[in-house]
C-alpha cells in the first residue's frame, strides 16, 4: 500500500520557530499519528528552507559572512524545536543539502528539456518577506499587503518559467478534483488567480549571492520558490532513490499558509505537469496567526516562543488549544488569557478531573478492579470523529470527544456512585464499568491529538502494554476494558496554575 505521505512547509531558517509554526506542525503531527493508529505506513516531510535572500539578511545582520555556516546553525535549531515539541516526523528536509542540490538540478534540467524556460528581462517589484515579484493586486497602498513594506525596484535579465502555459491544464484539474485545493474559499480564490491573473514567473535572480546554480547558466541562481517547492521530491527519493519516490510520490496532503497557497497551488503543480510527475491530492491552507489580534513578528515583539509555552504548560496542552480554539482553514488569534481559560475549564476540570473522578471511585469502591463488561454504544461517536479528522476540523473532533466526557460527568452525577456504594454494588459496577470504557474511548481517539496524555490515561487504566499490540480496529470495540484489570489514579493529569 502506498504511504500516506505530508507535509509542512519548510520554514525559513532567518528567524527561530514562534508559535504559528507550531500551529501548522502540531497539526500535521496529528494527522501523521492519526494514519499510523490507524495501520498506515506514513510518511512525514518538514525541514528548512535555507536558500533565501531573508536567511543571507538575517546571517549579515549578525555580523556572519559564511552563509553556511549561519544556516547550518539555526536549520539545527528547527529540528531541536521539533523534537522538543515531540513532533513525529520521519524526514527533515534542508534545501541545502547534496540530496536537495541534485533534485533541483534535475528537475531544472527536465523543465528546461519540455522548452519551459525562456530568457528575457524581469522588470518590476519585489518582496524580500515574501520572496515573490508583486502585481499592483498584491499591493496596498503602495506596500506588500502581507508585510506592510515597501518593495523593491528589480530590473534584471533572468530566466522564465512558462506558467501561463498551464493554465488550461490547471483549472481542468482543479474542476475536476473538488478536493485538491482546500478549504473551499482558497480553491474559489485561486480558480480566479489562475484564470484571471496568473503570467509567467521569473524563477532565477541575476543578483542573488546565494541559490543553487541554474544548470544551464551558472550565473543565474534559481529562484527561492521555485527551488523550495522541489523538497517535497526530494524528500521522498527524487533523484537519488527512485523505487522510494515511486512508492511515495505523489503527497496526500500539503498543510500550508494561506499567504503560499498561490505557489502551492499554481506554480507547483504546473512545474510537476512540465516534467510529467502527478499532481499531489489536496493542498489545505490555513489561515493567518494572529496574537491578542495583533500580527505576529519581530516588530511586533509578539512572536511566542512555542517552547516556553510548553515547557510551562505541557505539550498536550498547547497541542489542545491550538487545534481546538482555531478551525483549521480560519484565521485565528493566541491569547494568554484564552489558553489559561481552556486549560483550567477543560483539561483541569474537565478531562482531568473526569479521569480523576472515575479511576478513584473505582479504587475506592472496587479496590481498583474493572468490573464485568456492560454494553453502550461508541460507534457513531467514532465514526463522527474519523470524519472529523479526515476533514481537518480537529476542533469539532475535540468538541465530540468533550461531548462524550460531559455525559459521563452527567452519569456520575445522576447516578450518584457514593450512594450506590452503599445501596446497590450491581448498579454501582455496571456504572463504573461505563465510566471507565469511554475513558478508554476517549483516550483512544485523543492518541494523535493528545499523545502523551492519552498514554498516561491508557496505563492508568492497565491497558496500553496490551493495546499498542492490537490494531485500532479491536482496541475500538466496546468492552476491550476487561473485567479484573487493575487500574490506579496516579497524579494529576492537569495541575492547576496560581
């Protein structure tokens, strides 16, 4: 079976992961361990993007003239983050690698050989932030509408790549795959794009001190986008293992910023078109990342540092606010405040304390034995979830699954355990042992979301040796708590902050 294969975007290495990285990274985490609990071999791409005029800005800036050796530096910082973060990706891309060199010399060269590249004379403006030439459309006021600076005046002879070529091939495309450009707003926008504004592109820089070399004319380096893009091959075997790339190619799913869906969306599956590569299946844009409703940035001094966060918080719980606080698609803004409030109302006084609740009454009235099986649906519940996820709504998946713990919280309220301990011991297991199966439920579906915190519940209740041997299909059937199983309490999940 082919691997389900994601990705992120590569991020520039002229600045540290802030959080609105973390957003894009956590949730391709997410879905990586989603496919891999489901029995799917996975594959999941992330990296950096290093040949960049803002990586030379930011190395001079320092006061370091060996670019290299500036890249080498913070492209480890990234991947230090990403393990920190916990983040499960199986392949860390730098596009200045010999594996990515050659991949993009390759391709090039393909491009080249289809009569896709031309000569001619680039004149116009260009955005440093976004390492794009802009059209009065990308302008407000005179400035880049995305980093509210002015661009620079280029006059230049460079090399083109015939996009406008493709456009028929692109609109067909996209009418006929509705899922390829995601959310549906962005697959509006860029059908308009395409059709109505879409030209050639320069994809090399006469003046650039930094790039990978075009083939064909060693004075020219390749321009930054059109060299990014090529990661997603590379990082699967493009040009050094071809049976690998076969097996992998084309990706599921590219998690992008709504800012880079034009180059995702237009210039990458033409340049794949060109050399006869498939398309890849859906590209989902987010929105844009805000902090108490302000832009994030430098300027700004508001770009938070995900690992901090962390680091105080936990992990799992800037994983759940993240994806829960924001639909994924929408634009959505961090704040303190908010984060603080989902943390104490629902993982302190709502998962945690339901897992609490449940696993000390069970050691109080039952000297912590699951009782005998009882019967309850949880099918539905999982089958709204699964669609959920494969959407990428994680919020409604979090909603459902907070759903299911507030009519557990409902039950023991109604049912009043402490009392039964005393009236009724039948009715008391039959009730806890329906507490303690869509504990394990929920902490089941919360794997890929929350993984830490859903193996802490799952040996808690003294299955996870078991069930990280059986595949998702069984572990999800009602009743795989078995009668006897010794569970414990343990510490709290979600400490309550002064």
């Amino acid at each position: 079976m082919k691997p389900f294969y994601i990705t992120t975007p590569i991020y520039y290495v002229n600045g540290r992961p802030h959080i609105g990285h973390a957003y894009t990274t956590f949730a391709a985490d997410t879905l990586a361990r989603y496919w891999r609990q489901r029995g799917h071999e996975v594959v999941f791409l992330c990296g950096t993007d290093e040949n960049s005029q803002k990586n030379v800005e930011a190395a001079h800036k320092e006061g370091e003239r060996d670019i290299q050796k500036f890249v080498d530096r913070m492209s480890a910082v990234w991947q230090e983050t990403w393990d920190s973060l916990g983040i499960s990706h199986d392949v860390f891309v730098r596009t200045t690698s010999p594996e990515h060199k050659k991949a993009v010399t390759a391709l090039a060269a393909k491009v080249w050989e289809a009569g896709d590249i031309y000569k001619g004379v680039y004149e116009g403006l260009y955005c440093v932030g976004c390492e794009a030439f802009l059209t009065d459309s990308d302008l407000e006021n005179g400035l880049c509408s995305i980093h509210r600076l002015p661009p620079k005046p280029i006059k230049e002879e460079n090399y083109f790549f015939r996009l406008s070529k493709y456009r028929g091939r692109l609109l067909d495309h996209i009418e006929a795959h509705p899922k390829f450009i995601q959310p549906e707003s962005r697959r509006n926008e860029l059908t308009h794009y395409i059709a109505n504004a879409m030209a050639d592109i320069s994809i090399t820089r006469q003046s650039a001190e930094w790039g990978i070399p075009l083939p064909q004319d060693s004075s020219q380096a390749i321009y930054v986008w059109f060299d990014a893009l090529i990661n997603y091959l590379t990082g699967v075997g493009y040009g050094s293992d071809e049976k690998r790339f076969k097996k992998t190619w084309p990706a599921d799913l590219h998690l992008v910023g709504k800012d880079i869906i034009k180059f995702h969306c237009a210039l990458w599956p033409a340049m794949l078109i060109s050399v006869g590569l498939p398309l890849p299946e859906r590209v989902f844009a987010h929105g844009y990342f805000t902090v108490n409703g302000q832009k994030m940035g430098k300027s700004a001094g508001n770009d938070i540092d995900p690992t901090a966060l962390a680091k105080e918080w936990g992990i799992d719980a800037l994983r759940y606010f993240l994806l829960r606080e924001i639909p994924f698609g929408e634009d959505g803004d961090f704040s303190l405040e908010r984060f603080k409030e989902r943390y104490e109302g629902d993982l302190a006084n709502g998962l945690g304390n339901f897992a609490a609740r449940v696993l000390a009454m069970t050691e109080k009235y039952l000297d912590g034995r699951v009782p005998e099986v009882v019967s309850a649906p949880v099918e539905d519940l999982w089958t709204a979830f699964n669609d959920a996820v494969e959407k990428l709504a994680f919020d409604e998946a979090l909603r459902l699954i907070w759903l299911r713990i507030g009519e557990c919280d409902r039950l023991i309220n109604t049912e009043e355990p402490w009392v039964l301990a005393k009236t009724d011991k039948t009715r008391l297991e039959r009730v806890l042992y329906i507490l303690l199966e869509n504990l394990r439920q929920v902490s089941l579906m919360l794997w890929p979301i929350m993984p830490e915190t859903s193996e802490q519940i799952l040996a808690r209740l003294g299955v996870l040796a078991i069930e990280k041997s059986e595949p998702l299909s069984e572990r999800r059937v009602w009743g795989g708590l078995k009668p006897g199983t010794k569970v414990k309490k343990g510490d709290i999940l979600f400490p309550k902050k002064s």
